[in-house]
C-alpha cells in the first residue's frame, strides 16, 4: 500500500511516498495549494526528520531503505549517484565512466531526469563536463540551492 507525506522544507514543499517499507518516491510539489491528506508512517516521519536534519546541515546522509522503479541501466545510476560524497560533483560523463558505459553520457542524463527520489538519490550532484550546472526535475535554482548547502556545510 501506497503511503505519502508532505514536508514544508526552506526549499518548499517536497512529497514523500512509501511503499512496503521503501522510499519509492520524493519530488518538489509544483502547486503548495494543493496538497491533500496525508499518510505518516514510522518511515515517512524518520525521512522527514533525516530530510530537515540534511538541509539544515546538521546532516550529511541518509539511512532510509529506498525502491526506485526504473531500467536495469537507471538502477545503476542511481546507485551511483549515491556513491557521490556530499559536497562534491561529477559530470555525466565520470557517471557514465562509473557504470562502465563510458559513451553513455546523454543516458546518464535521461536516468538522471528520471530520477523518482531526488535529494536522497542525489541527482543534483551531476553537472556538466564543463563544470555548469544543468537540468533538474525541480528547477535549476533548487539545484543550485542543494549544491551550496553541501559545499557550505561540507567543510564543517
């Protein structure tokens, strides 16, 4: 069964969803006004409170059980999107090198907009070869507002 949670972060609000003890999915919500009911689990409050820890950066990881649903080939990027250390970057080109796909550049970067749980896999710390930031599902201001949380708070 499907059970989802709203969270009011200094980013705006975020939706949260478990399924069967698994994060499935975490997207900024477009529209705050229309945020229905929710549905608290034991889960939801525990990836609430490492989500509100994280960006107030008292956090830098997170311990909740995730379970994306995509390609065998967007699996592998998520997964190694979250073997980037907080506070750095890495091109679509270094996570291509990562998978052992090393031409698949622009399929990084579709797996990456595909991705169904941003912030936990974090997905914002992809960027251009040239270092610039591109797309983001929520927004590149979102992203660049994560990117500075890290790098401010990663010397620490």
């Amino acid at each position: 069964m499907k059970h989802t949670a709203y969270i009011k972060t200094v980013l705006g609000p975020i939706e949260i969803s478990e399924v069967d003890g698994f994060i499935t999915e975490l997207f900024f919500v477009k529209d705050p006004y229309e945020i229905p009911g929710e549905q608290k689990t034991p889960l939801l409050e525990k990836a609430e409170k490492q989500i509100k820890e994280y960006l107030d950066g008292t956090s830098r990881g997170f311990d909740l059980p995730l379970a994306a649903k995509g390609t065998e080939f967007q699996k592998a990027v998520w997964e190694t999107l979250c073997k980037i250390p907080y506070g750095e970057t890495r091109s679509y080109k270094q996570v291509a090198e990562l998978i052992g796909r090393p031409d698949a550049s622009r399929a990084v970067g579709m797996a990456n907009s595909k991705n169904p749980i941003l912030i936990l896999m974090p997905c914002h710390r992809v960027v251009g070869l040239d270092g610039k930031l591109t797309g983001y599902a929520a927004g590149l201001g979102i992203k660049e507002q994560l990117l500075e949380l890290e790098m401010t708070y990663a010397g620490r």
